[in-house]
C-alpha cells in the first residue's frame, strides 16, 4: 500500500574523530613495540616479550581499525547500499582474531618456563613497567570518548596492556627483593589469560552483529507494544530489528491499519512512528502499510 525509507539524521556521529583518536594510538602503540621487543631480549622477560608480540598484535589492529574507521565514513553506493558502516566491524574482527593466535602463541612460550625459569633483570623490567604504563595510558585517554565498536574493542586491548604492565611492575618489584624468577612467566600467563577472555567476549558482541541480532538494549516486544499502542496500527507483523554497526539500528515492519486511510494521515503515521522509533534508539525505519485482509507473503514472520 505504501513503503516509507527513513534516513535519520546525524547516524554516523560516532565516527567522527575515531580515525584520528586511533592514529595516535598506533603511532604510540607502533613505537613502543619496536622498543619493546629490544628490551625484552636485553632483559630476559618472557612477560615483555609476551607483551611485546601482544602490543605487535594490538599495532596492526590499530594500523586496521585506523583504516577500516575511514572507510566506514564513506556513502553508500550501488555496491554498498547500506553504506560502509559495517567496515569497522570488520577492523575490531581481524582484531580480535590477531589476539587470539598472539595469546595462544604466548601460552605456549610461557607455560614451560614456569616450571624452567630463567633470571630476569628486575630493575630493567620496572623501568619497561613504568614506560608501558604511561605509553599505554596516554593511548587508552586519547581513545576515551569513542563509542564506536571498533573504538571500544582497540581501548579495551589498550586498557589491558595498561594493566598488564601495572602487574609487571609489580612483578618486577617482587623480584627485586626475593629469589621468585618463575614469577615472571607466571604473570605472562596470567595476563595473557584475562586477554583472552576480554577478546573472546568482544568477539562474540561482533559476531551478534554480524548474525543480526536485534541489538541488547532494544527488544522487539517492546518496540511491538510501543508500536501498537498507535491508533491507527491494528496489527504488526514482518518485524525486524538489526544493527549495522552497535551504534546505528534498524527497524523493517509491516502495519495494518484501516483501509483507504488518507495519504496525509498515513505520512503523519509515518512521522509518528519515526519519532518513536527515534525515542528507542533506532535510527532507521522502513514501514510498509497495508489494509485488513491484504494479501502478504511475509504474515507469519515474528
């Protein structure tokens, strides 16, 4: 009977500075690895090695997620007719999947030396602490503000090298004093261990998305009741909730409402129901109406 496209406004403010908030990161990140990796060797740390590999990981995310962050500020095309919103997504993917062999990879190299562990320069190992804190800290505050997915999924591999260091820090400290060289092994498995487990849960958020899952925070049975509670919608069905990336949400649906309704009050119905729709997060509405008994292939969805 009718189809209305709705394109809300300011979908995409998200993005706005994410790419240059991630430059930063990976230029601090990118450094620091290189130099990393030096003073792990000099210093005989499986845990600044461990996270030397880790921060090597997070700086080709970053280099990625940088990328995919300009990409996803592109229109939409004949190609992508969504646009490129889901890019990102494809940045904090690669991400995730970079920890996860990089975190395998230490497991392996760690575990053995628990039980063979080698001496470990702990006076060089605190200054590393001390350097990896603040490097890393400086990126995580650069990266704050952002809510994009990829944003959150590059902080938390941040925050958690910032926390890592803290605990070879105290590792360091530990060992300055007492004779615990299997310390150091320990606290890379340690730290390797809460990076997976932080990894696999952003995987999972990502992989929701991409399966099109109705996003957490927005439930269909509420957007229904809401829905339903318009006087002139008798019925709904048809209806269906996805996110393109975590922050911009979509909603398709068909209405029945009473027959030969006036095109005016149909495009006030509309308007109606965007503003609702615009009250429950969900910034883009495609609605199509129809009369009692109208015949549609779709009737026994949801």
């Amino acid at each position: 009977m009718a189809h209305n496209h709705d394109h809300a406004g300011g979908h995409g403010h998200h993005h706005h500075g994410a790419g240059s908030n991630i430059k930063v990161a990976f230029f601090l990140n990118l450094g620091f690895t290189v130099l990393e990796i030096f003073g792990g060797l000099w210093i005989n740390s499986v845990a600044i090695l461990s996270d030397a590999l880790h921060d090597l990981g997070d700086s080709l995310s970053l280099g990625l997620a940088w990328y995919f962050e300009k990409v996803a500020k592109r229109g939409r095309n004949e190609k992508y007719t969504f646009g490129y919103k889901r890019f990102s997504l494809l940045g904090a993917v690669i991400n995730s999947v970079i920890l996860l062999v990089g975190s395998f990879f230490i497991l392996w190299e760690a575990v053995p030396r628990i039980w063979d562990p080698q001496e470990v320069n702990a006076p060089g190992m605190m200054a590393f602490a001390v350097i990896g804190i603040l490097v890393n800290g400086a990126a995580v505050l650069r990266l704050k503000s952002g809510d994009s997915l990829n944003e959150r999924a590059v902080r938390l591999h941040l925050l958690e090298d910032v926390l890592g260091w803290v605990a070879v820090l105290v590792g360091g400290i530990v060992m300055y004093f007492y004779d615990v060289p299997f310390l150091d092994p320990l606290l890379s498995v340690i730290i390797t261990l809460y990076v997976l487990y932080n990894v696999i849960g952003n995987l999972r958020d990502t992989s929701k998305i991409l399966l099109q899952a109705s996003p957490p925070h927005i439930k269909p049975d509420d957007v229904a009741a809401k829905l339903k509670s318009v006087e002139e919608i008798k019925s709904l069905h048809d209806l269906h909730i996805w996110t393109l990336d975590g922050s911009y949400n979509v909603l398709t649906m068909h209405a029945v409402v009473a027959p030969n309704l006036p095109a005016q009050q149909a495009q006030d119905l509309k308007k109606r129901v965007r503003s609702l729709m615009a009250d429950m997060d969900i910034q883009h509405v495609t609605l199509e109406l129809e009369a009692p008994g109208e015949e549609c292939s779709h009737q026994s969805a949801i």
